[in-house]
C-alpha cells in the first residue's frame, strides 16, 4: 500500500511568513520513508517548485495540484499536455483572458490583481519573498485580487460565482478562476500517475478552508487545521488540530501519520 499526503500550503503546511522550515523535516522524513505528498493548492506552479528545490524534495516522490486545480503536474502522468522543468502537466482549467476581468473594471471598485502589481508592491501587500512574488505572478488559470474595500471583494465574489467562476475569498484576497477545483486536481493525480495505479492508495488530507473540503471528503483520513476559514465538513470522522499551522500540521503528523501502519 502507498501513503499519499494531499495538503493544502497556505494556512496548512505554513503560516503568515510563508516559510516551511518548520514542516519540510516531516516532509522529507515521510518521502524518504517511501510516501508521497500532493501539493493541492491555490500557489502557482513556479511557486510550489521554489519549495521544492529550496528543499530538495526528490520531485519523483512529489505531485502538484496548483491554481486550485487549474493544472496538475508529476514527473509520471500518464496523460499531460506540456512539460515543464521535469514534469508532466495537464491542464484542467481554461486559461484567463482579457474579457475575464470586464467586471472588474464595471464594478468602479479600487481592485488590483496580482498581475497588474509591481514586484515591490506585491511584495509589500502578501509579504512574500522576491522570487515568491514573481512566481505568483506567473498565473494562467487564476487571479487574486486585492482591494483595500473588503465590501468590493464580497461584490466581487458574488458577481463571478453567479456567472460559474471559482471564487475564494480570503482574509484580504479574493482569487477567481475557470477551474475544477482542489478535489478534480487530487482525483486526476490519483488517476494518471503510473505510481498510484498498480497498487492500493492510503491518502492523509490536510486543509483550513472551503476550497479544501472535496479533497477532504475523498481522503481516508481527514485532518482540519484551525485558520480564520470556518469550514463545513460532511463527514464526522475528520481530525482537527488544536494549534494553527505550521504547529498543528506538525502535530497530527507526529501523532497519526508518522507510525501508521
């Protein structure tokens, strides 16, 4: 049997500061004992591979569900579109264009998306690195926006959902998008890499927010870490953490993935 970690970054495996030193020890412990992890997340592809060469995590052993289930990569999908820097991606999503970002300008509200920001700008609104910020700016099927108005994003947000867009709204982002979302992006992972189709597959979830629900529900052991997202699961077995990330993604490490047999 094979041991899949599906997590989910932000919030998850790192806090505010964005920085997995504090987990990447579990992480490697887990993939060198022979397991495997799913980055699922909102960050972009160019930003989940800055945490894995930082690391060093052996990119056989890791898979990427990036834009929320805009694309998904692994050095061993059966069935891709393109590669990039060692890895096999497919697309799910439909690429952003020009026209998917009219109702910005309609609504008259100040919103700036990531795109339209300049490094030093994104660098002081998300506090994110240089190389971080110029990853996340390499964006194809999604968008977060910010705007200084909560009340605009919530507008916003509505608007999008109601024409069949992917909505999150975060704690100061609000990110759209024409994706299938998390759990599609985990499924086609589980689907078309040659490792996880000859033989049974034990996964672990870990997420904090509603995006993360569907790869939660599919897991076989579902964990919860506390954020500011309240989120509705429709199991009840899953396994919440007392402490936020990075402590509490730690904490249900050590105390149910690391000896499970």
């Amino acid at each position: 049997m094979i041991k899949v970690i599906v997590s989910d970054i932000d919030s998850t495996l790192v806090d505010y500061t964005y920085d997995l030193t504090p987990t990447a020890p579990r992480i490697l412990e887990f993939l060198f004992s022979g397991g495997y992890i799913v980055f699922a997340t909102t960050k972009t592809l160019d930003e989940v591979l800055l945490y894995i060469e930082k690391w060093g995590l052996p990119r056989s052993r890791v898979y990427i569900v990036s834009e929320a289930g805009g694309l998904v990569a692994g050095a061993d999908l059966l069935k891709y579109d393109w590669s990039y820097r060692g890895y096999r991606v497919l697309e799910l999503g439909e690429r952003l264009v020009k026209d998917d970002f009219d109702l910005i300008e309609k609504s008259g509200c100040e919103v700036k998306g990531y795109r339209d920001m300049s490094i030093k700008e994104l660098g002081e609104v998300t506090g994110l690195e240089e190389d971080f910020v110029k990853a996340a700016q390499r964006r194809l099927f999604t968008e977060s926006l910010y705007s200084p108005r909560r009340d605009c994003l919530e507008m916003l947000g509505e608007e999008y959902r109601s024409r069949g867009y992917f909505v999150h709204i975060g704690r100061r982002f609000l990110t759209i998008g024409k994706i299938p979302g998390k759990r599609a992006g985990v499924r086609a992972v589980l689907t078309y890499s040659s490792q996880f189709t000859v033989t049974s597959v034990y996964t672990f979830g870990f997420g904090d927010a509603d995006m993360d629900t569907g790869m939660l529900e599919d897991a076989d052991m579902a964990f919860l870490i506390p954020s500011y997202s309240r989120v509705t699961l429709k199991r009840s077995d899953y396994i919440k953490s007392p402490i936020p990330a990075p402590h509490g993604w730690i904490y249900l490490y050590d105390r149910y993935v690391k000896n499970f047999s």
